[in-house]
C-alpha cells in the first residue's frame, strides 16, 4: 500500500503558520542533483499546469483570509507508492511520473477533497505538487510525492483541516464535521488499483495492515481470516491456469496440424 502522511507544524521544514517559502525550498533540494546529473527536473505541478516555486509560494501565502498569526496556513501531504505500485504506474521513471501525476490531480486531490464532507471536489482545493526521485542519496524505486495544500479553500472563504479528527455521524445520519483518514487512505487505494488495473495482494492492502496494527482482537482475527481465503482463491486460480494451459497448448497443436492437411488438400 502507499504510505500517505498529512504534515504540518512544529519549527522545522514543513512549520505552517508563516509563509510557506521555507516548505518551497526544502521541496526543491532535489533538483540542483538532477541537474548536476543532466536530468530533467521535475517542476511543481496543480490541478492544470506546471507552476514556478515563486507561483507556490505567492499563491498558497495570499490564501490565508481571516486566518489569526498562529493559525496553520497549509499542510504537507506525502504520497509514497510501494515498488509494486511503482511498476504499475510505468516501466520508466518518466511515464511513473506522469501517472503519478494523473492520480494525484484526478484521484488522491478528489478523495482528499470530498471527505471533509462539504460538498467539495478536487478543484475546489488550492494545491501544488512537486515529485521526488529518491530519498537522499538513494534514487532506487523511490519516487514519491509532496503535495502542499493551502488550510483554505479555493475560494479562501472555508477552513479544512485534515488534522481534524472525523466525528460520528448524528442521528440524522449527517456527518457532523472532521477528516476520516482512514476512509481516505482507503479510497486512495481503491483509485489506484482501479485506474492502473494493479491487482493487490490482501495483506499488502490498507485494510489488512491497519488491521494488524491498530485494530482490535476481533478486527485482527477478521483480517487474518480474509487473507487466508485470499491465499486460497488466488492457489486455486493459479491451479486451474495450470491445468488449462497445457490443453490449450495441445488444442493450438491440433489446430496447426488441421490446417497444414487442409493446405495439402
């Protein structure tokens, strides 16, 4: 599963209740690297285009209307994909960087959006993303992602805080207000595996981990419980392949030969 974190805070590269020139810079330590490489820097990116980190920085610190001094003013969310999810995306770091880019404008900003619950979509939210190619000096099947998303919305008129935890619903069965990060982790998964066909083992899922991690006996026990009987089916699909395969081989056989006597004929 790709592990998404929702940062933002405390005095070091991502402290939010200022300006957000010193995220900007820290998210650009990569490409004097790759230009020292000869490779192509990645720019920031939004909804629609490429942007200048001057835009990021212009656009997200003017987006704070009626926020007080202390008041966080964006929030840093990080979108690491697995190496399966890597391979998925693409065979090369270039069409892994478009796809990625493609899920986080059409899928990950939508869920983020929708689950505050406010009747939002993806381009009700102001955000810029910047991909990166490695953690360190380590550039080997790490791609990831930092999206900066301002605390206001597009409008600058709504506050949305995924820091906020989600609140039962009321009676009414109206959600009463907050981020469920569960359920957006959740879709998050659910979009990657539709958009790029990427068949996921169970125990590799987010409800099997956070099962095993933060879950209850009982939650624990069902989740070991859907994995065995993943392991089954996926045995028993392997074992009918198995045994369909060599009578397909036989039949293409049959097939070849009936056609080299009719040539004959």
């Amino acid at each position: 599963m790709a592990n998404i974190k929702i940062q933002g805070g405390g005095g070091g590269a991502y402290s939010n209740s200022g300006s957000s020139f010193g995220a900007v810079s820290y998210l650009k330590h990569e490409d004097a690297q790759r230009q020292e490489q000869g490779q192509e820097v990645e720019p920031f990116f939004n909804q629609d285009r490429n942007v200048s980190s001057k835009e990021v920085v212009k656009d997200i610190d003017s987006n704070k209307a009626k926020l007080c001094k202390d008041d966080a003013k964006f929030y840093v969310m990080t979108v690491s994909p697995s190496q399966q999810e890597l391979k998925a995306m693409g065979k090369t770091p270039q069409k892994q960087s478009a796809a990625m880019k493609e899920w986080i404008r059409n899928d990950v900003m939508k869920n983020y959006a929708e689950n505050f619950n406010k009747g939002l979509n993806e381009k009700d939210i102001k955000w810029h993303g910047k991909i990166h190619h490695g953690r360190g000096e380590n550039t080997d099947h790490q791609m990831h992602c930092h999206i900066l998303i301002s605390r206001k919305d597009m409008s600058n008129t709504k506050k949305l805080s995924p820091q906020t935890n989600h609140k039962s619903a009321e009676r009414s069965g109206k959600v009463k207000s907050g981020f469920d990060r569960t359920e957006f982790y959740r879709k998050c998964e659910q979009s990657f595996d539709k958009r790029f066909n990427h068949s996921r083992d169970y125990k590799n899922s987010f409800d099997y981990q956070n099962a095993m991690k933060n879950g209850n006996l009982q939650e624990k026990q069902e989740a070991i419980k859907k994995k065995v009987e993943y392991e089954k089916e996926t045995l028993n699909k392997a074992t009918t392949r198995e045994q369909i395969q060599p009578k397909e081989k036989e039949q293409k056989k049959e097939n070849s030969k009936t056609k080299k006597l009719s040539i004959g004929l």
